[in-house]
C-alpha cells in the first residue's frame, strides 16, 4: 500500500516536472533573473542527517520560481534495498516550485540558506538550460554514490559545466579524512555513527579533497572568487529553526556499554557462543558488500579484522568440541583482534569501537583457556 502509494507520487511528480520543464525550456532569463544555491539544513532521519543542496532559479519577469533537486528517488524501484545496496540505483533530478519547497522545509523544521550566484547573465541562462535540458535527457538520472555522486557534488558539477572551468572547488578540511569529516554530524546519533564507522573501509579514510557535503559547498562558495569578485553575495537566511537534540533512550553510548559489559563479565558459555556468531555473520556481510555494491566506500573494508568471519569456524569446532582447532583459532583471532588495534591507533573511530575490541579479546582469552591442552605433568 505504502510502496503505491509512493510510486503513485513518483508518476505525478515526474508528469509535473515534465510538464514543466517543456514551458521552462522556452523561457529566456530577464536581466533580473537571480540564480542561487540552497543549503538546508539538518535532519534527524538518516537520510537528512548531511543536509541537502539544491539550486533555485528565480525570475519575476518571467513569472518563474523553481527548485532544481538532485536527491529525488523512487520508493516504489523493484528491489528497492538490493539496488540501493549495491549502488546501481537510479536517482534523478526534480523540479518543484520554491514556495513548495521551502513549505517541505518548514514543516520539517529545518534551516534553509540562500547564496545567490554572482555571474553574468549568459551564464545564468546557459545553467538555466543546462539544468532544463537535464531534465528532459538521460542526464536526469544518475547512480548515487555517497562521497563521487550525490546532491551536492551534482551541483558543483553542473555549476562548473556551465562556467567551463573547475571553478567551484573545495577551500575547508582539504587536511581532514573523509571519516574525520563525518563524525560531527553523527552527535546524538550514536548507533548510526556506530554503523558507519564499521561498514566504510579505506575509502573514507582519504583525504577529503572533494566537496561531498552540503555544508562544504556553502562554506566553500563564500571563500571562492570569480571574474575578481565573490562567486556569491552574502549568505542569507531563508528559514532558521532552534536546533532540537533528539532524546533516545536507546540509541547512545549507554545502551552499547551496557550490553558489551555484561556480555564480557557475564562469563556463560551460551553468551560468547551468541556473540560470536553474531560478530562472524556480521564479518560475513561486510565481506559481501565488499565485492557486491558499487559503492567504493564499503569495499576494503579493514573492520573484518574487528568482526571476524573465522570466528564461524571457531563456534563451528567449539559446537563440535573439537578443543584443538577451538583454540587454534580462537588464537588467532586475538592476534588479529591485536593487529586491528594497532592499525586503529591514528584513526578517529578508534574509541567508538574500543569497546568491542575489549570485549572480542574477554571471550576469545577465556575460550583460549577453557580449551587449553593441559602440560602434562611428569613425576
């Protein structure tokens, strides 16, 4: 019902746009036309927690007001989950009218800011169409991807299209990892910040040169020039709400400490069972994601060291009690628990997972020494 629902949305959104667009395509800017980079604010939901970036084009003399958006996609997308895994999932640009937009907005309580692009006229136009002609062409749509391809670097790209130069380029953090970049905005988000710091490999680890967030960009443009003068005029706020911390008796640093607490001092065989099983099937997924989705954030993924998949073959000889290979890798994974905290010492996340390396390292040891292979004794 609900995934009709949303497709039934989808249809009537792209109509709209289409119809749109094709009284759009006709329209030459006024030399009072004003283009501009919006920068909203952010969410609580996962998807919002980053913000979001569109561009207005707005002109009076033309009647004209519209938002172009890169972040539109379809819920009702066959497979919706496994697409949007593996990264072959379509996304596409929209159109709405402002006053909608920022109706969205306000009902959703988020800031919106506005740096109105200063450049001749011919380019206006000429990002104008280009933005009009991506939505009438193959162009409309495009495969997400979280740092190379999403909302925000789709706008750099278009913006630089239009101007034939690289002239929209990143000014803040250029010394700072992707990582690195991220975790402020996971504050009060502790299990998503949690989960992202487990499933990204090597990839956030680099040297965050590209503008990938919205707040970057806006950040950026305020420091670019062009032509001998500020890209943009001043930042102006459109809406500005009281920043909310979300309250959640579950999702923060307690629950997790708990729960990894008494799993070390509990001490019972059927709670390290459990627990590592659980951290071997996680192994598991994080090696799948790593050949299966396109997204090159997930792949070489160094956490496998942390959530073992030779923990499975540990429970596997435990359940069989086969003492001799229990112990054998049971060693082994708390080499290779050690070998992960040595690597994890330069890097941001290493407290946030400190927690489980302790705990990996309490119930393999204790494994360890249940399945010991006593020294015989010779009188």
């Amino acid at each position: 019902m609900k995934s009709s629902l949303f497709k039934k949305i989808s249809i009537c959104t792209l109509l709209l746009g289409f119809i749109c667009n094709s009284y759009c395509q006709e329209i030459v800017l006024s030399k009072n036309a004003h283009i501009s980079v919006l920068t909203c604010g952010l969410g609580n939901e996962v998807y919002s927690l980053f913000g979001h970036t569109a561009i207005r084009v707005a002109d009076m003399d033309n009647n004209l007001d519209v938002v172009y958006n890169y972040g539109a996609f379809d819920f009702g997308t066959p497979n919706f989950v496994l697409k949007f895994t593996k990264g072959d999932m379509n996304y596409f640009i929209a159109n709405d009218r402002y006053v909608d937009f920022l109706n969205q907005y306000n009902y959703e309580r988020r800031d919106v800011y506005e740096q109105e692009l200063d450049i001749p006229l011919e380019f206006k136009q000429k990002l104008y169409d280009n933005l009009s002609k991506s939505m009438l062409s193959d162009e409309r749509l495009y495969q997400y991807k979280f740092i190379d391809n999403n909302c925000t670097s789709k706008v750099v790209d278009i913006i630089n299209k239009t101007l034939n130069a690289e002239v929209i380029t990143k000014k803040i953090d250029t010394d700072k990892s992707y990582r690195s970049i991220l975790f402020p905005y996971f504050d009060n988000h502790f299990y998503e910040k949690l989960g992202t710091s487990i499933v990204f490999g090597t990839k956030v680890d680099q040297m965050g040169t590209k503008i990938f967030l919205p707040f970057e960009l806006q950040k950026s443009l305020k420091l670019i020039q062009y032509q001998n003068h500020p890209i943009c005029k001043e930042n102006k706020t459109i809406l500005n709400f009281e920043e909310e911390t979300p309250v959640s008796w579950w999702n923060n640093s307690l629950t997790y400490l708990f729960l990894l607490g008494f799993i070390t001092l509990a001490n019972k065989k059927a709670i390290d069972y459990i627990y590592l099983l659980t951290m071997g099937l996680l192994g598991i997924l994080f090696v799948f994601l790593g050949f299966y989705s396109l997204h090159q954030e997930l792949a070489y993924n160094y956490n496998i060291l942390l959530f073992n998949p030779i923990f499975l073959g540990v429970v596997y000889f435990w359940s069989t009690k086969n003492s001799k290979w229990t112990y054998k890798l049971a060693f082994a994974g708390i080499v290779m628990t050690i070998m992960y905290f040595c690597f994890m010492i330069t890097k941001i996340h290493l407290l946030i997972v400190s927690p489980i390396i302790i705990t990996n390292l309490f119930v393999l040891i204790r494994l360890v020494m249940r399945n010991k292979k006593p020294i015989p004794i010779i009188i």
